[in-house]
C-alpha cells in the first residue's frame, strides 16, 4: 500500500484523506491526474514478455494474504552462510519487481477505473448537496421548536407531568396501605383462629396471598408472603386438630365449619382421608385412657411404669373389681365414637341432598363433575370406613375380654358382661351390618371357659343338695310359674316360645328404632346396664299348701258336691261283663266320707316340688339366659342342662327305686327306655370311681372331670319304717318332683330348639324322647317298693296254706284270709291317707299305689291257690266265692276300674274245669303263670278229669313253654 501512495505521489495524485481539506468537501478537493501525466506513465519504454516473465516469477503467496510479512519470508530465504553476492543480487531483482512492474500494473489498473470513479464521484458531490439542504432544514425546525417550546409546551407538558406524578403516588399510597393491611393481617388471623373461624381465617389468609403476589416486586413484600404461607401451614394443622376433635364429640356446627375450610382449601379428599386417621386414632387412645385410669386407680401408686405398657398388656392388669365398671366405660366410650361416625355420615347425606338438587345460576359443568366427583369419594371412603372402625372396636373389645380369665366371676357378673357384649354386638350390627365374628369368637371362648367351671360347680352343688335334702315339700303357691323367677325375666318379654330372641329384638327395634336414632341426641345405651337387676321380689312361697282359707274352704265345698262325680263312681259295684247294677247302692254318707278321703289324697292344686327341685329349675333360667344372650354356645349349655336333669333323676331312682329283690319281679316296673337312660347316665355323667370322703382323693383324669360322683340319701330320710309307709311322703315328693322338673322342661322344650343350632337337633330331640319323658316311669320302681313293704304278703300265704280246698260241699261262707288282706288294705289305706295330710298324694300316684297293692294281692292270691295239693270243685267254686268277696270290699276302697289283675285270678281258677286238649292250649297261651302255678294246676286236676297220661303230656307242654323264659 505505501507503494502505491508513493507512486501516487510521485504522479501529482493524493489520496481523498489528504486531499480533502477541514472546511471544504471531499469533492472540491480531490483532484484527478492530468492526461499528460497518465501519459507519461504509458510511455515509459517496457517489453510486455519481459515484464510478463517478471510477474510470473512472483511466487502466489505475495498475492494471497495481506497480512503477509514480506521481510521475515525474504529473511527465512537467505542462505547460510551468507553470500553477500547472491543477496544483493536477489535485493535488486525483487526492487526491480516492485518499482517497475508493480507500480506500472497498478498505475494501469487506475487507468482502467478512472471513468466509473469520475461517476462515484459525481454521485458523492450530490449527496453532499443534498445533506447541506436537510442541515439548512434541521436549523429551521430546531429554531421553530424552540420557540414553541417556549411559548406552549413546557409548561402544559409540565402540568400533565404533575398530574401523572399525582397518579402515581395516588397508587402508591393506596398500594403502602395494603402493605401496612398485610403487615397487620396476622393478629387478625389469630383472632379468628381462636374464634375458631376457619373458614373465615382461610378465606382472609388466601386473599392476603393474592394481594402479596400483586406486590411482590417490593422487597418487604417477599417475607410477608412467606409468612403468610407458614400462617396458611399453621391453619391447617389447626384445623387438622379441630377435625379430630369431631370423632369424640361431633357437632353440627362445628363440623361444618371444618368442612367448609378444606373446600376452601380444595382438600376435601385430604380432610376424609385424616378424618378416619383420627377415628382410628381417637378407638385406640380412648380405650388406653379408660384401661389405665383404671389400673393406676386401683393399682394405688402414681408410678408411670403403666403409660409405657401396650394395650394388649395393660388390659392385664385389670382387677376381677374393677373388670365390669372399666368395661362399661369402656362400651360407653366406644359408642361415643362410633355415634360421632354415625353423625358424621349423616351430616354428608343431608348435604348430598341439598347440593343435589341442580342450582338455577348456571354453574360450569367442570366444577358439578369435581364437586359430584368429591361426593361420591367422600361417600365411598364413609361407607368403606363402617367395617374399618367396628372391626378396630371390636379387637380392641376383644383383647379387653381374652387379658382376663373370667371362670371366677359370679353368675350374675358375668352374665352382665355377656349383656354388655351382647348390647354392643347390637351396635356393631345396626353400625355397618356386621355379625361381629371376632367378639363372638372371643366371647364364646372365654363362655365355654367360664362354663365348663360354673357348670362343674354347680353339678357339685346339686350333689350337695340332693345329699343334705329331707324332700320336704317346699311350698308353693298353685299359681306358680317358672317366668315369676329373676332367672325367666328374660322370657317374659314375649310369651310366644318359637318366637327367637333374635326376633324379639328386631320386633322392639322396629318400634323404638335403631340405637343410633334412639341416642342421637344424648343417652348411652350402655348407662342403663346397671340397672338390669329387678328390684322386684319373687311372690312365689306359700306360707302352707294352702294360699288362704278361703281356697281351703272352697276345696272341702267342691268335694262335698258331687255333681262332677261320674255316675259310674257313684256305684257300689258294676259287674264286669254284664254292667248289671247291685239293687243295693252306696249310702250318701259312704259317698261323703270317700269323698274326703279323696280330698286328703288329692289335695287343691298344690305343686309338689322341693328345694333341690327349685334350684335345678333357678340353674336351668340361668344357663338359658347365657344361652338367650350368647347363641354360640346353645349346645353346650343345652347339653349341661340335660346334665342337671340326668343328675336330677338319677338321684331319685338311686334313693327311692334301687332295690334288687323288687327289680326281679318280672313285671316289667323298669321299661327297656328307662333302663337305657339309667345306664347311659351311669356310663356318661357318674363317676363311679369317686372314692370315700375319708379316703385321700384320686388322680382325676380328663374324663372323670366331666363326672360326678354318685350321690348318697340323707340319713335324716326314713325309708324302713311301716308307720309311714316306708317314706311314702318323701318318695312322693322326690318323685313328683322330678315329674313336675320333667313338665317344665317341656314347657321350654320350644325355646331351646328355637336356640340350638340345626345341627345339633337330633340331640335335643333324643333328650327329651329318651330322658325328659321317662320321668313319670319312676313312678312305677319307686312306689312298687311302697306297696311290696306295705301289706304283708306272707303272712296272707300262710293262712291260706292252713285252707282245706278238697271240701265236698259248696261254702257260703268266704275264708278268714280274705278279711285279714281286706284289713292289711284298710290299714294301708288309712296310712295313706295321714301321709297325704302332709304331701297331697296326686291322683295318678294313689292310683299306681293301689294298682301295684293290687296286683301284688291278687298275684299272692294266684300263689296261695297254687300251693293247694288238693282241691275239689267246690273248693275250686271257694276260691271263686272268696275272691268275688276280695273284689266286693276292695272296690269300696278303691276307685281304680277294672281291677288290675282280676281277670289274671279269675283265669287260673276257672282253667280247674279245662278239659285235657283245651288244658294244653291253655297252657301254651298263658305264660304270664310261673311253672310252679301251672304244675300246680295240672297237679290238682289228677284223678277228677285228667289222668297219669295227659298229666305227663302237660307236664311236658309246661316245660316247653318254660324255655324261652329260661
């Protein structure tokens, strides 16, 4: 570049910098070469070749980069060492290069461009007097603004200015202020969080957010927001209190003011989910503070040791006296919780049904979705939460119920635990349905438990009882029933047996509601539990056999009519196989004075039934009311009530009816029923093993545990005495008390197949077919002993012995031995009637007596004839004359029709006039004579119209016929 400047220069010509001075133009100043000198330029002689070889011997890189530094390549090329020759040589040829060929080319190159720069020229000269035109016409407008701006708009520009000022600092102002309201809004939020306003709180805090966020680019506005937002945090774990406050005790009012505060919030499925933390929450610190309260009360001492102790734990440290208050409490405060769910989900059905009905404004359908979408959410999550919280009540019940062993607990405490579970199975049930599998578990555990131990105790008991008893009569009054006891309470509620508790319940929730509806607005259920026991007193004793005197009066008026006397009794005799009438009847005096003997064998309606008997009946109303309250356990305590029962009858038939020498009489007194039960009530339930009291005790095994030992009579009970008829009045009450035990059990037969499980059935109905109905069969063991000792048989035999039946003339006159039986009978029957002085005798055990005093007769009679060696037809028409005179005079003592065994004496004295073949046909249909009456009879029949031959043929039928007895 300084090459071309010198060569310019060297021409005349200067560069437009130089050329242009400070005050004129660029245009004025630049001057273009001459044509002489461009001229000059030409006519510098050159070879074109030469200076073409010249150029072409320039290496490229000369022409390719400007910043190339044309010294240090030169430099680099010097070789070493230097040969001063070749580099002043190659010095002159590069000057050679660059003065002449270089300047010329570019000198040519101007040349060429000279035309369009004289043009580029010409155009610069315009726009430059263009520019001095624009700069004349800026002087001007410069000049007129000022003069307006002096004259008009600085001072109404001035004006507009203040008030856009004013303005602004009006904003300002208004915007301070809101600041200073914010800066102050945290007492007010406090306030109202005390108010416990916290919808209102919420509502304020969140417009308060807003407003920060307007003023956020202030710097004091940053904290504040921050500080809103921790008070926003403060409001919720407040409001998070406030909600678990509603699972103790729920108001209206309240609650719906925490509703409200999460819907402001948009947290209404966050509140549903910590609502059920907290009832969970609220079940388990509620029965802690109730379970410890009451150890640290009783436990005397303020030591903490309790606090750290689980649940599960602490419930072991309940005392056996404290046990029912703190489960009371414990029902009480468990209610108390579930009524506050109970309300709550009723607080959101009322509001579903409100907000249901479609608004007339318009609303989006976005915000209905949400909203129907948190409603049927919260609905869910409600109803979900019925089975949560009764199965977290329920284990906790339970593990209350399993840390105590109840098996010591008296009977009415324990059946009040059972009707506290039993209420609060109730309230599980109404709650959310459910039939509270784990408390009927856990319940009937510790039931069987306690039964097993009650009933053992109170089989001892009855042991004790029926060994101490004198079977007195215990005097009731004829009106008495078993639901006037404490223990049958529980029936009298509904006196239709087949209708189920479980039915009687739902008929009276029908009519008075459900629990949760009956205590909603106060109440407890379980606050009445206390009260069960019935203040009233049982009115069941007699001060006698009688109520009054009146009734008494009125027995002796009803016996001295005899319009209820059947005509048949009214007879003196009525001839078996005619009917035909005596002309001579009874005297209305003989009536009467039967009549009252009657009244003392058949007195009033008097229950007979003894103490032992009364409390067997008080067992039986209490194993049915733990049954009543606790079905689970029906087959069991139905099966140790059959224990009482089989215990019961037992006894009796071991005091009164065990006598070996009258068991092998062969009439059939014990029937193959009767047997059966005696024995499987001997194998099952008596522990024959038990040794004596004064021996040490045996080990006892698993099953003899389920035994008892055989009881023993009392030895202030006289059963060997004839003046009092061998304890008849203690037989009749023993007897007749089982009978009227074995009668209620029928009256409640309905009831316990209500209660036992379907399966179980057979069992029941094998109880009472087999056991309960057998009882009245007693009757005939029992009093057969009665009538064996009663009338001395033998000495009846021997005077029938001293008889001459081989007479030759017919005898008007019947024997002694017929008025010596007839006396025994007329002893007998007044013995019987001063027993029944002391115990009414009923009808059906004056009949049994006299039959079997009967029978035993005219058996004796059968034996007496049969010890006759000899006999002739009219000692054979003797025997007929004496027993139709034994019949005459027994059928005024006696009112029993027909005389049992008459036709089984008349039979054997008429068989003397058989013929052979009709003998031996005789023989083979009557089996009911023993072999010694039949021989007997064949005997005597030798010599009048049987000879040695047919003897011996009936005497072969005989023992033919005695085989299968063998």
């Amino acid at each position: 570049m300084q090459k071309i400047k010198s060569l310019m220069a060297r021409q005349g010509l200067k560069s437009p910098q130089e050329s242009v001075p400070e005050a004129k133009s660029p245009v004025e100043n630049f001057r273009i070469p001459s044509k002489e000198e461009l001229r000059e330029l030409r006519e510098i002689p050159s070879d074109p070749q030469a200076e073409q070889e010249i150029i072409n011997s320039i290496e490229k890189i000369y022409f390719n980069n400007d910043s190339f530094d044309v010294v240090n390549y030169e430099l680099e090329k010097v070789p070493k060492p230097v040969n001063l020759k070749e580099l002043h040589e190659k010095s002159i040829k590069l000057d050679v290069c660059i003065s002449l060929q270089v300047s010329k080319k570019v000198a040519d190159l101007i040349l060429e461009k000279q035309a369009a720069y004289v043009k580029e020229l010409e155009r610069v000269t315009s726009l430059q007097a263009n520019l001095q035109l624009a700069a004349v016409i800026c002087t001007n407008a410069r000049r007129q603004l000022n003069i307006a701006k002096e004259g008009f708009t600085q001072a109404s520009l001035g004006l507009l200015a203040n008030q856009r000022k004013r303005q602004l600092l009006i904003g300002l102002l208004k915007s301070l202020r809101t600041i200073k309201t914010l800066q102050r809004t945290d007492v007010r939020l406090s306030e109202m969080l005390e108010e416990e306003d916290y919808p209102g709180a919420i509502q304020l805090c969140l417009e308060c957010q807003k407003a920060a966020s307007t003023f956020k680019h202030y710097s004091c506005i940053s904290e504040l927001n921050s500080k809103l937002q921790d008070t926003l945090e403060q409001i919720e774990e407040q409001l998070d209190v406030a909600l678990s406050k509603t699972c103790k005790h729920f108001e209206v009012s309240h609650y719906t003011k925490v509703q409200l505060a999460y819907r402001l919030l948009g947290k209404t499925q966050t509140a549903m989910d910590q609502l059920h933390m907290h009832f969970t929450q609220a079940i388990h610190n509620t029965v802690f503070q109730v379970v410890l309260g009451y150890v640290e009360l009783c436990a005397g001492n303020s030591d903490t040791k309790f606090q750290k102790l689980q649940y599960k734990d602490l419930c072991t440290h309940i005392t056996p006296d404290s046990y029912i208050p703190c489960l009371s409490d414990l029902c009480k405060a468990l209610w108390e919780v579930m009524l506050s769910y109970y309300r709550t989900m009723s607080w959101h059905d009322e509001r579903d049904n409100e907000e249901s009905v479609p608004a007339a404004d318009g609303r989006t359908e976005i915000s209905t979705d949400d909203a129907n979408f948190n409603r049927s959410y919260v609905k869910k999550k409600l109803e979900h939460g019925l089975s949560r919280i009764w199965q977290d009540v329920q284990l906790k019940a339970k593990t209350y119920l399993l840390g105590t062993d109840l098996s010591s607990f008296k009977y009415d405490d324990f059946i009040f635990v059972l009707d506290i579970i039993s209420r609060l199975m109730q309230v599980g049930e109404e709650f959310c349905g459910s039939k509270s599998e784990v408390l009927q578990e856990s319940i009937r555990k510790q039931s069987v438990n306690y039964f097993k131990s009650y009933h053992r105790i109170r089989l001892e008991e009855l042991r004790m009882f029926l060994e101490n008893e004198t079977w007195e009569l215990c005097p009731v009054k004829s009106n008495f029933s078993i639901l006037q006891l404490h223990e049958f309470k529980f029936m009298r509620q509904s006196r239709s047996p087949s209708m189920s508790p479980s039915k009687q319940y739902t008929t009276t929730s029908a009519t008075t509601g459900s629990l949760f509806d009956q205590y909603q607005n106060g109440g407890n259920p379980f606050e009445h539990q206390a009260d069960i026991k019935d203040d009233e007193t049982e009115d069941v004793l007699a001060a006698n056999g009688y109520e009054s005197d009146e009734l008494e009066k009125s027995v002796y008026q009803d016996y001295d009519s005899d319009s209820d006397v059947p005509e048949e009794l009214k007879r003196d005799y009525v001839d078996e196989q005619t009917g035909d009438i005596p002309v001579k009847s009874v005297s209305k005096e003989t009536l009467k004075g039967r009549k009252k003997s009657d009244y003392y064998l058949n007195k009033g309606n008097t229950l007979i039934l003894t103490n032992t008997t009364l409390n067997v009946i008080r067992l039986v109303g209490k194993y049915m009311q733990m049954m009543n309250i606790l079905k689970p356990i029906a087959f069991d305590v139905i099966h140790c009530m059959s224990q009482l029962f089989d215990y019961y009858l037992y006894a009796v038939y071991t005091f009164f009816g065990r006598e070996d020498m009258y068991e092998s009489t062969g009439l059939g007194l014990i029937s193959s029923r009767l047997r059966t039960t005696l024995n499987r009530i001997q194998e099952s339930l008596i522990d024959l093993e038990a040794p004596p009291e004064t021996a040490g005790p045996l080990p006892a095994t698993e099953e003899r545990k389920e035994k008892v030992p055989s009881p023993h009579l009392s030895h202030l009970v006289v059963l060997n005495s004839n003046e009092t008829l061998y304890g008849l009045a203690e037989r009749v009450v023993a007897t007749e008390s089982l009978v009227f035990l074995a009668d209620q059990f029928e009256c409640l037969q309905p009831h316990l197949d209500a209660m036992m499980p379907s399966a179980k059935k057979p069992f029941l109905q094998q109880f009472y077919s087999q056991t309960v109905s057998t009882a009245s069969e007693l009757r005939k063991p029992i009093y057969w002993i009665v009538a064996a000792k009663a009338i001395d048989y033998e000495q009846m035999l021997h005077l029938m012995a001293n008889v001459k039946w081989d007479i030759k003339e017919i005898m008007s006159q019947h024997n002694v031995y017929i008025d010596t039986l007839l006396k025994e009978f007329e002893q007998f029957n007044k013995k019987l009637s001063e027993v029944s002085k002391r115990v009414r005798i009923p009808l059906q055990v004056s009949n049994v007596l006299w039959e079997h005093c009967i029978r035993l007769a005219n058996r004796t009679i059968v034996e007496g004839y049969a010890n006759a060696k000899k006999c002739s037809n009219e000692g054979r028409a003797l025997m007929q004359l004496d027993f139709q005179q034994f019949l005459m005079k027994l059928e005024k003592l006696t009112d029993i029709r027909p005389i049992p065994d008459k036709e089984f004496v008349e039979t054997y004295i008429k068989a003397y006039y058989l013929t052979e073949n009709d003998m031996e046909r005789w023989i083979k249909e009557h089996r009911e004579y023993s072999t010694k009456q039949l021989t007997n009879l064949v005997n005597v029949c030798l010599g009048s119209h049987i000879n040695k031959k047919a003897r011996q043929k009936l005497i072969a039928a005989i023992d033919e016929s005695d085989k299968p007895k063998r």
